[in-house]
C-alpha cells in the first residue's frame, strides 16, 4: 500500500514539475481592462483579444489549443486580454464582437486579423503570427 502511495505521489509531483517547465514562457494573460489594454497599444505590444465564455464548448477547445502553444518562446510577448462575454458588454461592444470564442489579434493599435471559431492550431498561430510581424 505504501508503495502505491509513493508511486502516485511521485508521478503527482512529475506532473505538476512538467506543468512549470514551460510556465517562463507563458502568454502574459489578464483580464480585459481598457487601460491595460491601452497602454499595450501604445507600446506597439503584440496583443490578442480573447472573447470567451465559460459555457462555450468552442471557447474551451481554443484555449487547449492557447495552452499548448505557451510553451513556445515564440509567443512570450503576446499580452492576451479576456474579455468575459456575458460580464463585459462594454468591451465586446467596442470591439464589435458578436460571438463568444471571438479572437482578435493585434500589433500595437492595428488589429492585424480576427477569427470566430476557430479551433485549428495552425490558424490560431496564423493569427497570433499576424501580431508579432
């Protein structure tokens, strides 16, 4: 019995050190604020809108797919903005969002490309790639 303890605690402990390995290369991800936001523009920041709903199978399969992609060094200077579509109007109004799993990317001021339900890896980071150009 001690021994199956062991084991699971271990593979426990390997799973949550994987989990870190790749968390220095994180997305810079935070709630949508017009500030924030703002202020990123002004910095010429790569940035990408993400208008997501809790319920939203769609929204769920994109952020598995954002997920995978924080691991890769490529993406550290991506600020993404969540926006919550059903708490936040405002913001969806001005950005003329009209669908959850909106996603919205942007080099400084110039939005560069969106997509609206969009769970393809490859044309996720076709976005993405469109803000860091």
């Amino acid at each position: 019995m001690q021994a199956v303890r062991f084991i699971k605690i271990a593979v426990f402990a390997l799973v949550a050190a994987a989990a870190g390995a790749g968390a220095g290369w994180a997305f810079d991800e935070k709630p949508f604020d017009a500030k924030a936001f703002a202020a990123a523009q002004d910095a010429g920041k790569p940035i990408l809108v993400d208008a997501f709903a809790p319920w939203c199978p769609v929204c769920k399969a994109q952020q598995q797919v954002l997920g995978k992609m924080q691991a890769d060094a490529k993406y550290a200077a991506v600020t993404v903005f969540k926006i919550d579509y059903d708490n936040q109007p405002d913001a969806l109004k001005s950005f003329d969002v009209r669908k959850q799993s909106t996603l919205i990317a942007f080099k400084g001021k110039a939005e560069t490309g969106r997509t609206v339900g969009d769970t393809k890896q490859s044309s996720i980071a076709a976005l993405i790639d469109s803000a860091l150009n």
